[in-house]
C-alpha cells in the first residue's frame, strides 16, 4: 500500500457545529478543502488501528466522489474497516443506527440535511462519535483547532471502489464492506412498532402518500411502507434520490412540501400525509386537510407512547429545545416525567439520552426522535405517528383536537425570514439585547412583559455551558416570543421568530394559528423592527 502525505496550507475557515461544516459544493471542490477537514478529524478524534469507520449521505451532488476520498485517506490514516452504504447512500438515522448496532468508532456522515443540492448547491459534513451522535463540542473544537495548522494530509494511491456492489473490497489495506442502507434500520424500525397493526390499518383502506423529495429517504420508505407494511407503490412518490433533489428543496414544511400539501388538502385527499428532508432526519404530519404542528407532533407522541410496543415501558423524561413550544411540557407534568429546555442542537438531547435521562425528545424545526438512536429520525416519526393512528382507530385531526381538549393548545407559529444580510439579522439581535432593561412591566395590547432573556443552558450530564441561545420575550400569561440566528444556512443569515400562546378554550381551538397569534406578531415586528432593518415585508417561509 503506498502512502503519501499531501503538502498543504492551513484549513483556516469556520468552525464547525454539532451539524457539522456546511458549504456550497464549489468550495469543497477547492483542492485539498475537504481533504483538510477529514484529516482535521482523523487527527482528532485519536482512532485505533483496529477501528472501523462508518461511512455515508444523502446522495447529494459530490457525495460519491467524497466518498472515494475518504475511503482512500481512511486506509492511510490506519482504520481496519468501513462501513458504507450501497451507492454512497444513506441516511443520518440509518447510520446513527449502524454505528450503535456494529459498535464501531463513529461515522463520517456527507450532508447538507435540509439544504438544495446540486452543482450550485449545498454540501456538508459532519463525524458522529461512537454513540452515533454529533460529535461533542470538545471534539467539534478539537477539529477546528487542528484545521487551522494542518500542513498535510494522508491517502493512500488506490483504483475506486465500487460503491454499486454489495460485499467486500479493498482499498490498500483496508477493508470496504459495501452494506444495504435500509437493512438494518428497517429492522430497528420492525423492532419498535406494531407492524402487523400498520399493516391491518392500511389493507383496510387507510391510504398514505409519503413524500421522500428526491432524497434519500427514498429506498427506506419503499422498503418499509411498500414491502413491509403492503402500502400500494403509488404511496411513495418522489421517492428516487437524485444528486439535486429534482431541484426541489428537501425541508418539508408547508411551502417546500407544496407538492404533498396540495394533495393532502385536495379532493378525494388520502387519510395521511408526510415527508421527510435531504437526509431522512426530519419529518412533516398531515392529516386530511389537517396540518400538525411539530411541537404538536412532540406533544402528541409523548401522551401516546404506551400504544407502540417500543415504548410500553413507559418514558425516561422528555427533551425539546427551548424555542420548542411547552406543550410537551404539559404531557411530561401529567405522566409525572421530568422535561428538559435545551438549547437547538441534537448533542444536547444525546447527553441526556445517554445518561438515561429522557426517551423521547424533538425540536421545533420538523426534528423528533428518541433514544433508539441518537439523531433525529424522519421515518421513526412517520411510524410513530401510524402506530398511534392503528391503535386508536381515529384520524389525525380528531386525535389532535381530543390532545387539545386534554391539554389544552399551545397555539404555535414560526416565521422565517431567510438569506438576509448579517448585519442586518445582527442589528435585530443587538437592538432586541439592548431593550432588555426596558421591556419587563411594558404593556403592549393585552400582553404585559413578565422578563426577558437570552437563553442560557447548563448541561445537566457534563456541566458544560451554553450561551446566547436565543432572545425570550415571556409575557406575563407565559406567552412567548423568541428569536434566534439559525447557523443551518450557507448564504446570509437565517432569522427565525418563534411565537407561542396558550389557549385552553376549546371553543378555539380550531382557529388559524396566524390569525390567533396576530397580536403576538405584530409586536414582535414592532420590538424587533425587522421590517425597516431588513427589507423584508414577509417571511420567507411560516410553520
């Protein structure tokens, strides 16, 4: 096997988050760009000789041929094995899932997640540690610092692999086991659910239709919703991943997912609806002309757990991130199981998974999942939520409105506005920091400022700190408006606006979430001045 150490100049960019480094595919086209930063993560995360390396994405634009580079500067870098799933593909569940099932070191993941694909589109990156989830900030940190005086990288002269055939190769002296992608998390699936009872539900006349949007989703859905549970072929559409999603963009909320929308709110609608992103992580309910919110979503799979065989146990305690509306708050109060408010970011959810702390946890942004594995899992929550359905015998709408009549509703809203220029988020944020001191005892209409924050989190497991997670407005009825920087984007900045009010009166529940948080909005556009501030009269996308 030969060897050779590349000369370079230092990696020198962003550090990367818990999601990994995020870029358009142009500029890990850059000579030695990607090779940097894969060689940042060998020389970080200290791998054994006997290690074995799991390895995979979302089909994206480059994804094979980032592959091959890895694979070649996994030999050199001294790993014994990896693990990649058949044409490069698979999906951030499924290799959390692979990772935890064979034990092995961890796992490059080739994502963008949610992002557009394509020769002018997004691509990512990311190293899951040994429990199959993001990396940990100290290794995250690790990375970034050895990027910045990296000199040289290893790979290793060797013909490619074929990634289309199943079974073993070799690159120099490493074994290439070329794998399924949806084996083995199928069968994890089969091991939670009441498949049989899935399977009743739809040979009676339940009709589905899933969208996997061109990513990768694609294979997992056929496999399980056509193969296994009997679902006819025409259920799953859009369901041949695609190096540019078919042009689309693979986040599926209601502006994105138009295409399913539409179809779900139609005549002669199926019974269920959903559709899951780029790289199967995330993940959107409909029913019959019915949309459920994923805070909802949380909410309403915590109060029915005990109805999926993988959860009759009962549950640990429930996790959501703070921009998360609290109506999983108000399940966790009624089993008598704690709720953790974490800051965005599935690391945080997989410190308190692993200590055993919580079982189910999710994020507002279309991200729900448990501790099956250690990221968010699209499918998972499509399952979930079919399970629910099999056992009740009821709709969605009528489960979502019996959940609301219980509980009450957290009436729920997220405004983004997307690709807007940084100084101009900046000064949203900074203005917003700056009133701190003024706001609490203002009135503003018939909400009064109880306090305002930006959201700190001491992690319960390590101690670890976080800050600046986000600006809270709480008003004195435990209404809530908060704004926070998304980091998921690549051009511009991504502010999101989370707006929330408790309504326990049945009589409205049923009313348009905007038109019930019209007041809430208008003054979250008057503290934040976001129109003047940015030019922007709308958002770009509303949840």
């Amino acid at each position: 096997m030969q060897i050779v150490s590349v000369a370079t100049t230092p990696f020198n960019d962003q550090k990367p988050g818990t999601s990994g480094l995020r870029k358009k595919v142009t500029a890990f086209q850059k000579q030695h760009y990607l090779e940097n930063f894969v060689q940042a993560i060998f020389d970080s995360i200290s791998a054994p000789k006997s290690a074995t390396l799991v390895l995979g994405g979302d089909g994206r634009y480059y994804n094979k041929e980032a592959i091959q580079i890895i694979l070649k500067m996994a030999a050199a870098n001294g790993f014994a094995r990896v693990l990649v799933g058949q044409d490069g593909i698979l999906s951030t569940p499924a290799a959390s899932c692979v990772i935890r099932k064979y034990q092995t070191y961890g796992g490059i993941i080739l994502s963008a997640s949610h992002n557009p694909g394509g020769p002018d589109g997004d691509f990512g990156i990311k190293y899951n540690g040994n429990n199959g989830g993001p990396a940990t900030e100290t290794v995250t940190d690790a990375i970034y610092t050895v990027s910045k005086s990296i000199t040289q990288y290893r790979s290793v002269t060797a013909p490619d692999v074929d990634l289309g055939k199943l079974g073993e190769q070799k690159v120099g002296d490493m074994l290439v086991s070329i794998i399924d992608p949806v084996t083995d998390y199928a069968e994890l699936m089969e091991s939670l659910f009441d498949f049989a009872a899935i399977r009743a539900l739809l040979a009676g006349g339940f009709r589905i239709q899933f969208d996997a949007m061109h990513a990768v989703t694609g294979p997992y859905a056929r496999d399980i919703f056509v193969n296994r549970l009997g679902a006819p072929a025409s259920s799953v559409m859009n369901a041949v991943p695609l190096p540019d999603f078919g042009k689309g963009h693979p986040d599926p909320n209601l502006t994105y997912a138009h295409e399913l929308v539409e179809i779900l709110y139609g005549d002669n609608a199926p019974d269920f609806g959903a559709a899951s992103d780029g790289d199967g992580d995330r993940n959107m309910i409909l029913g019959k002309h019915f949309f459920v919110n994923p805070s909802d979503s949380l909410a309403l799979i915590a109060a029915n757990a005990h109805l999926v065989p993988g959860y009759q146990s009962g549950l640990a305690g429930i996790a959501r991130s703070m921009p998360t509306s609290a109506a999983a708050d108000r399940v966790a109060k009624a089993l008598g199981i704690p709720c953790y408010e974490t800051p965005t970011g599935w690391k945080f959810f997989g410190n308190l998974m692993d200590a055993g702390k919580v079982t189910l946890c999710g994020e507002e942004s279309f991200g729900t999942g448990s501790d099956h594995v250690r990221e968010k899992d699209g499918l998972w929550a499509v399952l979930f939520w079919l399970n629910i359905v099999a056992a009740r015998k009821q709709s969605v709408e009528d489960i979502v409105l019996e959940h609301w009549a219980q509980f009450g509703r957290n009436v729920y809203s997220r405004h983004d506005y997307e690709g807007i220029p940084s100084d101009a988020a900046n000064g949203v944020m900074k203005l917003l920091k700056d009133g701190f001191t003024t706001l609490p005892g203002k009135q503003f209409g018939s909400y009064t400022v109880d306090f305002c924050d930006d959201f700190s989190y001491t992690d319960p497991v390590d101690g670890s700190v976080s800050i600046g997670q986000g600006i809270r407005i709480i008003f004195t009825d435990g209404s809530r408006i908060v704004f926070r920087l998304s980091g998921t984007g690549t051009e511009g900045a991504t502010l999101r606006i989370y707006l929330e009010a408790f309504e326990p009166d049945v009589s409205k529940h049923k009313l348009d979430a905007q038109t019930a948080l019209a007041e809430l909005i208008g003054i979250a556009l008057q503290l934040s001045e976001l129109r003047s501030r940015t030019g922007r009269d709308a958002p770009t996308v509303i949840t």
